[in-house]
C-alpha cells in the first residue's frame, strides 16, 4: 500500500513537471526572475523542504525522480567546527579545497586549489552544479555529488538559467575589496622594526662569498657577542688573527687570548655591550674579512657609509676608516648628508688621515689658496657676469637664485658695502647716459634705459636685505637731471625707472630704509610726479612682480612721516590728480584720511 502511493505522488509530481516544460517550450519570451542569492551556513541543513519551496524555473535533470523508496533519513549532522579548524576526520571531502578569508566579509570563502580534479574523483564543475542544487533545497546536503554529465558539450538554457545563482556568488566571492578602504574593526598594520633588523642581521650572517670565512663555526676560535641598548643581541663566530690584525682595540683586547692559553679547546666568549647600532658594527666586522674594500662600499649608501667610518674610527680600523674616507670624497651627497658628514669629521677628527679632502668640497677653510678676498673677488665676477649678460630669460633667474644664495648666507663679511656700490654707481652712470641721449631724441640704445634701471632695482634689494641703503637713497633723490628730463621719453622705454622709486618707497615706507625727512621729502620732490606718470605702465607692464597695494601702503606711509603742512601739499596735489585719472593713479585714499584727521580733528 506505501508502494502504491509513493508511486501514485512521483507519476503526479513527473507530469506537473513535464506539464511545466511544456508550458515553458510554448511560451514565446519568458521573462526572466531576479536572482535570489541563498547563503549556505557553515553547519549542514537538514532536508525539510516541501512541494511549495520549489523554484519556478528547474532543469530537465533535476525532474527526473526515482519511484524507489525514500533513503533512510541521514545521521544527526555533527556540532559545527570553528571557522578557519580543518576537520581531520572527512579528508577525502576537505582535501581538493581551503577556507579563504577576504577582508572585511563574515563567512569564509571556499577555495579549490587541487586542479581540475579533486581527490574523491569528482570535477570542479560537477561541485557547481551540487551547489545550485543544494541551494535549491533538491538535495540532501549529505548525500554524494552527482557524477560529471559527459554526453553534452554545453549546459541548456534551463541548466544555465539554474545555475545562475551559483555563477553569481562565485563571482562575488572574486571580488576583494582594497587595502586602501581601511575598515573600522580592522587593525592597523603594526610594523615590527625589532624583526626587520633581526632579519636582516640574519641575512648579514648568513652571506658570504667562497672561501670567506666570515662567522664559520668550523674554523673560528672567538665568539663574539654584540649587544645594543634597545635589547638586540647578537652572536657570530670571528677569528682571533683577523681582529687582531686589522683593529688596535682587539689588539689590546685579545693579546692575552690566544689560542695556546685556552686549555679547553672551545672558543672564547668575548662580550660588546651598548652597541650603537648592532647591525653596523657586524658591517664593520665583515669587511676584515674582505679583500677589497672599496668595492664592498660601493654597494652602501652614504648613511651606512658614515656609520661605518664612526664604529671602523672607535675600534681603530685603519684601512676601514681610509675606505669609508676614499668613498665620501668621491660618492654624491644630499642636501641633508652634507650636514652629516661635515659633522660626523668634525667630531671624528680625522684630518690626519685624509678628511681634509673631504671637508674641501664643503669648507674653503681647508682648501690651499683660497681667502676671504678671493671669495669677494668670486661674488663680484658673478655680479658684473649678471648685470652684463645678453639672454633676458637667463638673467631673470640667475638674479633670483644669487638673490636667494645672499639672502640665505648668515655672514655679512663676504661682500663689501664699498665694492657693491662700486658695481651700483656703474648701472647710473649708464643709466644716466642712455637716458638723457634718449631724452635728445637719439634712440639707438634706448632698451639699454629699462636694462640698467632693472639691474639698480636688483642692486637695490641687496642693499636694502643688508640695511646699507642709505646712501642710496640720497643718490637717486638727487637725480633732478634725470627726473626733468624723464617726460621727453617715451613711457614704453622708461617706467622701468619708476619701479627704482616704487622700491624706495616700500623701504620707507615699511621702516627698512631710515632716512632724515630732508631726504625722503627730496625723494617725493624729484620722483613723486614722474612716478604718477608711470604708473599705469608699470602696473600693467610690469605687475608680475609688484603688489599695488602693497606700494599705494608704503607711498602713504612715506607722505606721512614727513610735517603736516607737507603732507598736505602732497596730498592735496595727489587729490585733484586722482579726480582726473582715476585708475591711472595710486590710490593713497587711507593717507589721506590719516592727514584729515590730524589736520581737523585736534
């Protein structure tokens, strides 16, 4: 009777399905199902599914249902394992995969890694389509995988519309989500500096050509520890003879170490505590072993360089010390080793041994030859190769970069005032002279008018960075000749002369430049109205390097350091010149509010 009705429900369930195909075949476009992901958790589930969970669309395969009795119901699955705790007990199972962990998911993903074929027999793609019917709730989660189906060359439009859902989470298992997306819960990577140095320690002990005998356990008769301060602790296997011959401090140490006086045949046991730098020191002692030298620096940076000359100087290790020396003098340095080293020889004090010829590439005090005067000789052969140069562009940027040098340089004894004015009086004069033969009417070398003015204006910023303008000052407020004459050139070929004044005039007006106010009122008197004239060329030829708020400030300024009633000469002038040009005049509107106030406010 049990046998009559279980094949009574499979004859049942065998023509729903096929009436289902049928209805699918006649349908001209299915529309398709989203995809529900199903998550399989790590315990195995029982098979308790009924008629109603099936999923609408199932492939030809799983329809066909056997009418033998049901299998006997499974085992009591057995308590979960741990995440990330093989099972010992199911090799033939776990063997062909592992648990695979991505950051930032909760469930581990399963990796097969054994090949094409895992060790039970089965393929990979056979486990895929276990899955999808597993995920289905078709199958019993114990129960063997289906065997590989080699009859057909491609899966149909069924099998793939059922497989889908397996292809999707394969696919999202492959996605990784970057490093550079740091998770909250993530900890941050910890670097172990104490087990890269150990590790490279190691590789130091480790390595060493053919027939060296650098810590060899076979032949050697001390073993040497080294210890540093942060608790790195060392211990190689060296040679009496060779630390002997090549340093005065295991000389000393060792003399009474011989092999001859240690009875017992094991080697001794020689201690250096408060180390430096461990790893250094084992540098150091390596090159003992070393035929060339300087070869085995070449293979170092400067900074190891000089820490190897520090440990080669404390244990007197002649030739190491002149290798590190012959290395330094000839390798390149950066801005920062160059300190490094200059300080390192001046605390070593080896200039006996030849860092005399190091120290030259960065002192002139050591170098034969050469005093204080050459160097103001030097700085004054840059200064006229500038001022006489022919390529604009190229003078541009050599003023800015010895501007910057000077600028830079803490001494104030390289230049003398006398031979920078020497050099300031020179641009005058020829200033001077192209001007006025413009002003005549002969304009040959009128370009040569804004080429010297700007070399004043240059001149000018090094005397003022040394507080020694004054002079200068007076000079230029004398030049009458040149300001009445200064209307009869065109703009174009003189505003450059106004950018001198402009200059001045932030001096004053920023307390760089201290002059009496017989000086500064000479200034406003000679170069005040051609500077009005000026300054619209000058802002608009000139305005890469000039702030106009920054000289209309300064020009205020200077008015206003001067008595009351020749504030208000000046400024009542600037009043009605402003009304008529407007933007083609400074607007020194703030000192003119300042002069009201103290003219009608008392």
């Amino acid at each position: 009777m049990a046998a009559t009705s279980i094949s009574a429900k499979t004859s049942t369930a065998t023509a729903t399905a096929t009436a289902q195909l049928k209805v699918q075949v006649q349908s001209i476009k299915q529309k398709r199902r989203k995809c529900k992901e199903t998550t399989i958790s790590s315990s195995a589930a029982t098979n308790n599914c009924s008629d109603s969970t099936l999923p609408a669309l199932l492939s030809p395969r799983s329809l066909l249902c056997s009418t033998d009795p049901p299998p006997p119901p499974p085992p009591p699955s057995p308590p979960p394992q741990a995440l990330g705790v093989p099972d010992h007990g199911s090799n033939d199972s776990l063997s062909g995969f592992k648990i695979r962990y991505y950051p930032g998911s909760v469930s581990p993903v399963m990796d097969f890694t054994g090949g094409t074929t895992l060790s039970n027999g089965h393929s990979p793609w056979s486990f895929t389509k276990f899955n999808s019917a597993l995920t289905a709730g078709l199958l019993n989660p114990m129960s063997p995988p289906p065997p590989a189906d080699k009859t057909r060359s491609s899966p149909t439009l069924s099998e793939m519309m059922a497989n889908e859902p397996d292809i999707h989470q394969r696919n999202q298992a492959q996605i990784q989500v970057p490093n550079s997306a740091p998770r909250q819960n993530q900890p941050p990577l910890i670097v172990d500096q104490h087990a890269l140095t150990m590790r490279r320690i190691s590789d130091l002990l480790s390595t060493r050509s053919p027939g060296n005998q650098f810590n060899d356990p076979n032949s050697s008769d001390i073993k040497l520890t080294l210890s540093s301060k942060d608790g790195i602790s060392v211990s190689m296997n060296v040679h009496r003879q060779i630390l002997v011959a090549h340093s005065r401090f295991f000389a000393v140490k060792l003399s009474d170490r011989s092999p001859e006086t240690n009875g017992s045949g094991e080697p001794y046991s020689v201690e250096i505590a408060d180390c430096d730098d461990v790893e250094v020191y084992i540098e150091t002692l390596r090159l003992m072993y070393c035929k060339d030298l300087r070869k085995m620096l070449m293979r170092e940076d400067v900074s190891n360089v000089l820490g190897i000359l520090k440990v080669s100087a404390a244990i007197g290790f002649d030739a190491g010390v002149l290798s590190c020396l012959e290395y330094l003098e000839a390798a390149p340095w950066t801005e920062d080793e160059e300190e490094k080293v200059a300080s390192l020889l001046a605390e070593l004090r080896l200039e006996s041994v030849g860092a005399g010829e190091v120290l030259k590439r960065v002192s002139v005090e050591v170098t034969n030859g050469i005093d204080s005067g050459d160097n103001e000789r030097v700085l004054l052969k840059l200064l006229h190769v500038v001022l006489q140069g022919k390529d604009e562009k190229a003078r541009r940027e050599m003023k800015e970069l010895i501007l910057k040098m000077l600028r830079e340089n803490p001494s104030q004894n390289d230049l003398r005032k006398e031979s920078l004015y020497s050099a300031c009086n020179g641009c005058l004069e020829l200033l001077r002279h192209h001007f006025l033969q413009a002003a005549s009417s002969d304009l040959r070398d009128v370009n040569q008018i804004n080429r010297q003015a700007d070399n004043l204006h240059w001149i000018l910023d090094i005397l003022i960075d040394r507080q020694i303008a004054e002079d200068f000052l007076k000079s230029w407020a004398s030049q009458s000749e040149l300001s009445e004459s200064h209307s009869k050139v065109p703009a174009i070929h003189r505003f450059e002369i106004s950018r001198v004044t402009a200059r001045l005039f932030v001096g004053i007006g920023k307390g760089q430049l201290l002059a009496s106010k017989e000086v500064r009122y000479l200034l406003l008197q000679t170069w005040l109205v051609p500077f009005y004239d000026d300054f619209r060329w000058m802002m608009r030829r000139a305005s890469k390097g000039l702030d106009r708020h920054l000289i209309e400030e300064s020009l205020s300024n200077t008015i206003l350091t001067l008595p009351l009633s020749l504030q208000q000469d000046i400024l009542l002038t600037w009043f009605d010149r402003f009304l008529n040009s407007g933007e083609d005049c400074p607007n020194i509107q703030r000192g003119f509010e300042v002069w009201w106030r103290r003219a009608f406010w008392q």
